[in-house]
C-alpha cells in the first residue's frame, strides 16, 4: 500500500486516524488499501459515511478505539474486517486491559494490511470453520494466556504491550527480537502452514526442510524448556525457539519473511535507494513494493543491503540492531521455500533462481 493523506498527499502512518500535516480525518479501505477522507464528524452515531467506487462504506465502530479501517455500511455490527476477525476481548469493564487491546490491534491491523498487500487469503472463522480468529486477551486480568495458534484462532497476551513485560520476557528467554508485532507474524505462520501447504508434494518438501511436523510437539516443547536449542543451531535455524518443533520452525522462518517484505516495501514506498561498492563494481539496490514474479535471490540480496543499513543507523542511534539474525544457506532455502508458497497462492509464482 501507499499510506498517503488523500487530502494533502503526504505521507501518513499505517495506524493514522488523522492526516499529521493537515489534520484531515482519514480512514483505511481495506479493498483498495488507500486512506479516504472522512466528511464532518469521524464518529457520529453510526459512523461517518463515505463512498468509494460506488460503494458505501462507514468509519468502524471501534474507531474510537482507535480503529482506523473502514466498514462496508449496512453491516451488522458495524466493525470492520479487523475488529470482525476480534472472537475474544477484555471485558468493557477492564479499561487497563482495553488500553493495551487498542494498542495491539493496531499491530494486528499492520499484520492485516501485509497480508492483503501479498494478496494471501483471509476467511474470518464465522464464514468457514478453521477460519481465521483473533482472540485478544490480558493475562493482567487474572486469567492465564498462553500466546498460540489452533485451528485458525490466534491467541495474544495483551499484558505483552507493555514495553516492561515484555523487556523482561526477551531478556528471561534470551531473544534478541521479541515484539508484539513479531508475535502476530510468527502466529500467522501456523495458520497459513495449515492453508498454503495443501498438496503431497508440497508436504515433502515441507518436512525435508523444517522437519516432520507429526512428531510429538509436547515432548518436543518438554524437551526444549528442559535442554535449550542444540549448540549449533545458528547452522540450520533462524532463531533458538525455531529448533523446539517443525512448526515453530516454520512458524518462526514464516514471520522473518513477513519483516523482510513489509521492511522492504516501506522502503519501496518511500523511494529507497541504496548504493554499495565492491570488487564487483558498483550496486544499486532498489527495493520493491512486491516480489512475486521475482526470484528469491533478488528478494535477498536486497534485504540483506536494507537490513545492513538499517543496522547501521540503529548503531547510530545507540539502539540495537533493527535486525539482530542471520541467514545462513539452510535458512535461506526455508525462506525460499516460503517465498515459493506465498508467491504461488497468489498466483505470481517466483522467478527461477539466479
């Protein structure tokens, strides 16, 4: 998408509910995945009304909440396709715990637009079984959440919102990336495992990469607790947590492609260009916006200069590194593995190997 006011055209945040430069109300259509402005009012009772393409569409009821999507008028509950996939919420009464939902729905609805961008399928759960679900929870509530996937129901801590919590989560379990965000990606991951590897062969290459799936996962997460990740696992996986089970392996390689092609779209959309020398001569690097159609290598080599510089302006800043992996030969055939599925489903299969 190209997240600009439809006002003033100037750029704007993909959680933005009002234009920074010209004040404007402005909502995100899910369809076109462009900002519209809001007439009057942003939330009068039933909600600002606006047309596109014809189409009557309403500001969510929730956006008071800080929900920034558009809602297609006449629907039942008024919400939109964000809030829709929401099975699961805090209490009215529970305001702390609401602070934090409307906090990480705005990483939900980032996670929501990435999906839509790559064209991948979205089926909410009260249209199919095993449909897609979001259960958004607080374990500062009272009741224990185990942050998971099944059967197409994701289900988040909302406690892990909070910077505190979740420092101390990543430092306890010895992550070098833990974000709300990165959670809703690896969760994802499970969900389209399930959707994208539909097929025998599919299945095999699966298995030959990551490992078979039908293997005991509770051993495996007793064992992992237990033991830890194996001594050499930075020659085969992306992360420790990837070696518990296959599918926290595929899971985790799933998330890492999801921040490489929302990182390099936004650079994309912002015109990025990058220059590099070496013994080969000169480099220009130009991220792309989508890279179905393309090889993985390109796909790669760009996000390996991106996430490079992006390091060294985090080291600038004093900050750790944005991007604190790396991509070793196996990785990189899981992530070509996952770049083969997406690109595929969408119908834009990947160019062949450079």
């Amino acid at each position: 998408m190209s997240a600009r006011c439809p006002v003033c055209r100037t750029k704007v945040y993909v959680e933005s509910l009002d234009c920074p430069t010209c004040s404007a109300p402005i909502a995100f259509h899910p369809p076109t995945r462009e900002f519209v402005a809001l007439p009057g009012d942003p939330v009068p009772e039933g909600g600002a009304r606006v047309e596109v393409d014809e189409t009557a569409w309403r500001a969510c009821v929730n956006r008071d909440r800080q929900c920034n999507w558009l809602a297609p008028d006449g629907a039942d509950s008024g919400a939109c396709l964000s809030c829709r996939l929401t099975r699961r919420r805090p209490d009215d009464g529970d305001t702390l715990a609401l602070e934090r939902l409307a906090e990480a729905s705005q990483d939900k609805r980032r996670l929501l637009v990435q999906l839509l961008d790559l064209g991948l399928p979205i089926t909410p759960y009260d249209e199919r079984p095993g449909g897609l679900a979001f259960d958004l929870l607080s374990s500062l509530s009272g009741e224990p959440v185990v942050i998971g996937h099944a059967d197409g129901v994701i289900t988040i801590d909302l406690a892990e919102s909070l910077d505190s919590h979740r420092e101390a989560l990543r430092i306890a379990l010895g992550e070098p990336y833990r974000t709300m965000l990165g959670h809703f990606r690896h969760e994802i991951g499970h969900y389209y495992q399930d959707i994208l590897v539909d097929r025998a062969d599919a299945w095999e290459q699966c298995r030959a990469l990551f490992g078979d799936e039908r293997v005991s996962y509770e051993d495996a997460l007793e064992r992992h607790y237990a033991t830890g990740a194996p001594s050499d696992w930075v020659e085969s996986f992306i992360s420790e947590y990837a070696t518990m089970h296959p599918w926290e392996d595929f899971a985790e390689t799933f998330a890492h492609y999801l921040h490489m092609t929302g990182t390099l779209a936004t650079a994309a959309d912002d015109a990025t260009v990058l220059e590099r020398s070496g013994p080969g001569g000169d480099h220009v690097i130009r991220p792309l916006t989508r890279y179905d159609g393309t090889a993985f290598d390109r796909l790669l080599d760009d996000w390996h200069w991106l996430s490079f510089q992006a390091n060294r302006v985090n080291r600038a800043m004093g900050a750790r590194d944005l991007y604190p992996f790396g991509i070793v030969p196996l990785v990189r055939r899981k992530l070509a593995f996952i770049h083969e599925l997406v690109t595929t489903a969408t119908g834009h299969p990947a160019g062949p190997a450079a």
